[in-house]
C-alpha cells in the first residue's frame, strides 16, 4: 500500500464510523480503533491517539447542529464535564500503568448491563425524586420534538449519581480513547431521566471537551501520528455530518433498538478481545 | 425552567463549526503539501512504515509543531490544524464562561470555569510529563 492509497483508505473507514458514531451518540472511537488495527494493522497507541482526535471532531462537528436545534442542554452538559474532564485526565494517566486486557473485559461488561438495562426501561416514565442539588443546578428545560411539533418539557433527576457515572465514562474515554458516549447516554436517559434524544445530542456536546481533557496528553507523548489522525479526523467530520442530517429524522423508539443492538455486539467484541488478549 | 436564549446556541454553534472548519482546511492544506513534498508517496511502499510506525518523527510539542508549519513542512502544519480541533472544545467552554457570567449565572460560571481550569491543566501536565 502506498502513502497515498492509505491515506484514502483511512480517510474511508474513518468516514463510515463517523457516520454510525454520530447517529448512535457513540463517537467514531469505538469504531476506528477496531477498524485501524484489526484491518490496517496499525499500531494501537496511534490508533488510540488518531481516535481522540477523530472524537473531538465527531463531537464538535454534530454538537454544532444539536445545539443550534436545540437538543442538547447546556446546563446539564457543563455540570457533568467536570466529571468527564476529572476522568479523562485520570484515564489518560492509568493508560501507562493499567493493563489493556483488564479493561476491554471491564468496558465489555458495563456495555453489556449498559444494553440489558436499556431495554428493560423501555416505557416506565416513572417518579423520580428531585433533591435539593439538582434543584440548584436548573437543569430542566424543554426541546421541539420534531415529529409532533410539541414542545417537551423535563426535569433531570439524581445529578450526583450523573456526576459520578461521568467520571467512570471520562476515565474509560481517557484510557481507550474513545468518547464513551455509550456510557454517557445510559448515565442521561437512565440515571437522570434524561429524553433519549436530549441525552444523545448532549453525550455529543460533552465528548468534545472529554476527548480534548486527555487528547493534550496523548499529543506530547507522541501518539497523535498526523499521516493517521489527519485522514481520520477528514474522514470522520465527513460523516459526522452526514449523520447529524438524519438523527432528526429517526424516531425515539427506533433509535433506541438501534442503540442496544449496537451496544451488544460491541460489547462482545470487547470481551472477546480482553479474554483472547 | 430555565432555556438557553437562542442566540446563546446560535454563538456555541458558530464557535465549534468555526473551529473545526479552520482545523480541517488547515490539515487538508499541510496533507497536500507533504504528498506535494513527496512525491515518492503516491508509489513507494517503504515509505510507508516509516510514517505509521511509533517511531515515526514528527513534531510533539506546540513549540516544534509552530517552528515547523512556518518553516512549510508539510507534517507540521497537520499537526497544527489537529492542535486547532483539540483546541475548538476549550474555546467552546471559555465562550460558555462568557456567556454566563452575562447572564450573571453565578453559579455557572463557577462550574464552567472549573472545567476550563481541568481542560488547560491537561495540557499542562502533558507538556510537563
């Protein structure tokens, strides 16, 4: 393979996972990393390295769109950043010390329960208790639903317990370099009561800033090779745009099948590769 | 309830797709310049592994990538453009700061500035390490 023709492959693969990660909330990551080592066989630190770069794109490429419609809410994504950002810096130091085998059966795992759980929600709008630091916080606010017109207002719930799963999901953002937005969307929609559709295009306006929090680390150690991270990041916006134009469009109850079924399968590949080594 | 203003959005959009836009023009530029560089690139195999290998040389600290995009090489400028896409999210939060402390949301600008400091930490840590 040439320089040239690998670049143009990159640039293609990459262009696909920014397509999926955007329209799932899942951030190109969990797709590119796979994608540059299992099929182009490259080294997986720069394909770490080359993703954070594609998730800071994918994040503010879509987020651009989401904020401008509406959809993401600013107040609950700059509280939980302090969690994503706290956790990114720590993952992004256990990435030297930890071993990577112990943590994609670990990622594996919370993706899997991630999924169950998900599933099982389904319907049941019920009751949460509002306590006196989510008061605080003003954290409700309404979206134009796109299909009926309404507008709908919430109230998010249990911001502590936000703040804290945060923390896990920048961790494993900064250790895998990923934009862990399947951690983070489960944390909104599941542990918040957050809509579906709110805690997607708000887990993509935190990936950005979670991804940047380990990506300054990752770019003095040498791992942001610009011959990779260059056609990654043209490859991922590409799609990310793309993907942006159709989220919209897709119904709340179909998004979310699609989302577990996603988060199943990468999930096994996770374990399979932890057990496997 | 408390909804963001719309131009509050519409300046939080304009940020993040100003910054990206920038980032990618500039990356795209520093690509064709290399392969213009380079024309070895669009045949030789060899040359290959030494770009995508972890031993690959290219530049690793905002001093050297600066020095080399003006001095026009190729890689350097690429580099450039991709600190510029780390940099988008943290003007995006210092904007957010703004935008708070105009709405004297106390609270929030305590809260974005927090991660502000987190986000310029990082990167201070990684210059030291």
């Amino acid at each position: 393979m040439t320089p040239l023709l690998f670049v143009l492959t990159v640039a293609l693969v990459s262009l696909l996972a920014g397509f999926l990660g955007s329209l799932l909330g899942l951030g190109g990551g969990m797709i590119v990393v796979p994608a540059l080592t299992l099929l182009l066989h490259i080294d997986i630190r720069l394909a770490i390295g080359a993703s954070i770069i594609s998730v800071i794109a994918t994040s503010s490429g879509a987020a651009a769109a989401y904020v401008r419609d509406g959809l993401a809410n600013l107040r609950v994504a700059m509280f939980l950043e302090i969690g994503t950002t706290l956790g990114a810096i720590t993952g992004a130091y256990l990435a030297g010390i930890v071993h990577q085998r112990f943590l994609y059966i670990l990622f594996g795992l919370v993706l899997g329960y991630s999924a169950m759980a998900m599933l099982r929600r389904r319907r049941v709008a019920e009751e949460r208790e509002i306590g006196p630091l989510t008061m605080r916080l003003k954290l409700g606010a309404s979206y134009v639903d796109e299909k009926s017109g309404q507008a709908i207002a919430y109230q998010p719930a249990h911001a502590s317990i936000g703040l804290f799963l945060m923390y896990i999901a920048g961790s494993v953002s900064g250790l895998l370099g990923i934009g862990s937005g399947a951690l983070k969307v489960p944390a909104m929609d599941l542990a918040m009561g957050l809509p579906i559709k709110v805690s997607t295009a708000t887990s993509n306006f935190m990936i950005g800033v979670t991804a940047a929090a380990s990506a300054g680390l990752y770019f003095t150690r040498g791992q942001i090779d610009p011959f990779i991270a260059a056609p990654v990041a043209a490859g991922v916006l590409a799609g990310a745009f793309l993907g942006s134009r159709i989220l919209g469009r897709v119904t709340s109850r179909s998004l979310r099948v699609t989302f577990v079924i996603v988060l199943v399968v990468v999930s096994l590949q996770m374990l399979l590769k932890g057990v496997r080594g | 309830m408390s909804d963001e203003p719309r131009w509050v959005d519409r300046l939080i959009s304009y940020v993040l797709r100003g910054g990206v836009t920038i980032s990618v023009i500039v990356v795209l530029a520093g690509l064709i310049i290399t392969f213009a560089h380079h024309r070895e690139y669009f045949r030789s195999r060899p040359a290959l592994g030494a770009l995508t290998n972890p031993g690959a040389s290219y530049p690793s600290t905002i001093g050297a990538v600066i020095e080399g995009a003006r001095e026009g090489r190729g890689q350097a400028i690429v580099s450039l453009g991709l600190l510029l896409l780390i940099a988008t999210p943290v003007a995006r939060v210092a904007v957010s700061i703004a935008v708070f402390v105009i709405e004297r949301d106390r609270l929030y600008v305590v809260i974005t500035a927090v991660v502000l400091a987190l986000l310029l930490l990082s990167f201070v840590l990684g210059a030291s390490g």
